[in-house]
C-alpha cells in the first residue's frame, strides 16, 4: 500500500489555507508571549529561524554578484525587516484581526495601481470604509498601534515590488534566503537592547523558534508547492482571507473577541481584496511574477 504525499492529500487550495492559518497562529503565539518579551525581539527571533532554514536549503549563491544586486537584496531585506517589526509592534497595542485589516490596505492598494480599470477605484472605497468602521467602532483604538499597522502596510507593498526585482536578479530562494539574513542582522541590535537577559530563557527561545517555523518556513513550503498547479488569481483570493484568519486565530489563541460591527469592517476589507484580485493583479503579486516571487510576496506576510 502506497502512500500519498500530504500534497496530493490536501490539494493546492488546502496547502494555502495551511498556510494562512499556520501564518495567524504563529501571530497569535507571537503576540502572547509579548509579556515576557518585547515584540522587537519576537521579530529577531522569527527572523534568524527563517534566515537560517532558508540559508540552510537556498545556500545561495553571493559570488559574481553586481552591486545593483546587492543594493535590491538590501532593500528588499529592509522592506521584509520594517514590515515585521511594525506589524509587531501594532498587534501590542491593538487586536490582531484588526492590526492586519489595517495592514492588508497596503498590498490592495498596490493591486489596484497595477490595474488600468477606474472602477478599480471602488475597491480602495470598500476598504477604506472597512477601516473607518474600524475607528469608528473602536474609539478607544490605539492610534500609534494604527500608524504602526499601515506602517507594516506600505514596508509590505514595498516588499512585493522589491520581491519581483529579486526574483529576476536571484534565482530561486537566493534573494529571500539573503534577504532573511540582512533583516535578521538589521534587527540584531535593537532586539538585544529591548530584550535584556530574557532573550535567552530556554521556554523563549523555543517559542520564537515555532513562531518562525509557523509565520515563515510552513508557509512558504505550502505555497510554492500549492503555486505549481493553483491559478494565481485563485491564490490572490485565496491570500485575501488572511485578516479574516487573523481575527480567528486571534480568538482562539488570544480571546480576542471582536463585535460585529468589526466583523463588517473586515469583511469589507477581504471583499475589496477578492475584487482587486478578480479584475487586476492579486494583492501580493507584482506583475510578472514567478512561483518564487509569489510565494515570496505572500509567504512572509508581516503577520
């Protein structure tokens, strides 16, 4: 007897969905252990486990490399550094369903600037009328944990343009591996700072270690297996799911439950998404992308 590989069991669409969710749950555990370390070292340490994995199965290649090469890897490492970090830093002070609500505006805009139909227009409306039933929801909502949402949005939207230039510059998992190993090394010396002797409690580090597998090396392992044979305009719908996963996951790893006024703003937002996705480019894929650069775009979500 024969058995199938988790692949074929799941199917293309199920891999994604395993995806998403084991992206939100990392978030979620990521987020509850903030009481006992600060949200800047959480970053590193998910950081440094993705660097090293990929590092460890990329080993890319540095030699013969040009100096514009470098400098998009660099950016592209910044972008993946600042969209982690901001992210982190809003699911501190405000719900992690509505941090990534927030956060998703970044990419649908992108999706939107990419399209040539002016009734794209009114997806970015949709949006935006999820997010102002956010605030007008939650007028206690934490404005700097806002600023620091939509900070983790435009880092993202930079990340999905840098990650197409990367893909064409390195083959492969190169550029994300490199990538990975700049943002983690941007992010060594604040982490050590914030973090103080905490950092190193055993408990801690395995956490965090998880928190990469979950947020990092599942998802793009998913999805680069799921894009050989899934549509990409299915995988942007598919990926517009992802406050909605947040929300749950925040729920049940954080209890944070939301009302449903909340509700609608997010499904407002995943609306806006999916239709930015069906009539132009998906929100996390920049045009011309290959299976390494959507998986890329998406695999490391801030969240």
């Amino acid at each position: 007897m024969t058995t199938r590989p988790s692949s074929a069991l799941l199917g293309p669409v199920g891999l994604v969905l395993v995806g998403i969710l084991s992206v939100q749950l990392g978030a979620a555990i990521a987020k509850g252990l903030f009481g006992e370390i600060s949200p800047t070292a959480m970053v590193w340490l998910r950081l440094v486990t993705s660097a090293l994995v990929l590092a460890a199965v990329a080993r890319p290649r540095l030699s013969g490399r040009t100096r514009q090469d470098w400098v998009v890897v660099l950016g592209f490492g910044a972008s993946l550094a600042t969209m982690n970090w901001a992210i982190y830093q809003s699911f501190a002070r405000i719900p992690l369903g509505i941090a990534v609500t927030i956060e998703f505006i970044g990419p649908l805009t992108l999706a939107v600037l990419f399209s040539r139909r002016a009734r794209d227009v009114a997806w970015v409306v949709l949006a935006g009328l999820g997010v102002a039933l956010l605030g007008f929801q939650r007028t206690d909502l934490d404005l700097v944990g806002v600023a620091y949402a939509l900070l983790a949005g435009v880092a993202w939207a930079a990340y999905i343009l840098l990650s197409a230039s990367t893909g064409r510059r390195w083959a492969g998992f190169d550029g994300l591996a490199v990538a990975s190993i700049v943002a983690a090394t941007a992010m060594t010396v604040p982490a050590l700072l914030s973090a103080g002797a905490g950092l190193w409690d055993a408990r801690v580090l395995l956490i965090g270690a998880v928190v990469g597998l979950l947020s990092s090396v599942i998802p793009y392992s998913c999805e680069l297996v799921a894009l050989r044979s899934l549509r990409p305009a299915v995988f942007g719908i598919l990926m517009s799911l992802e406050p909605a996963a947040a929300a749950l996951a925040a729920i049940v790893v954080l209890e944070e439950h939301l009302t449903p006024v909340q509700w609608l703003a997010i499904a407002c937002v995943v609306a806006a998404s999916i239709g930015a996705t069906r009539s132009g480019a998906s929100p996390g894929e920049p045009p011309g992308a290959t299976d390494e650069d959507r998986s890329a775009a998406h695999g490391t979500i801030a969240t």
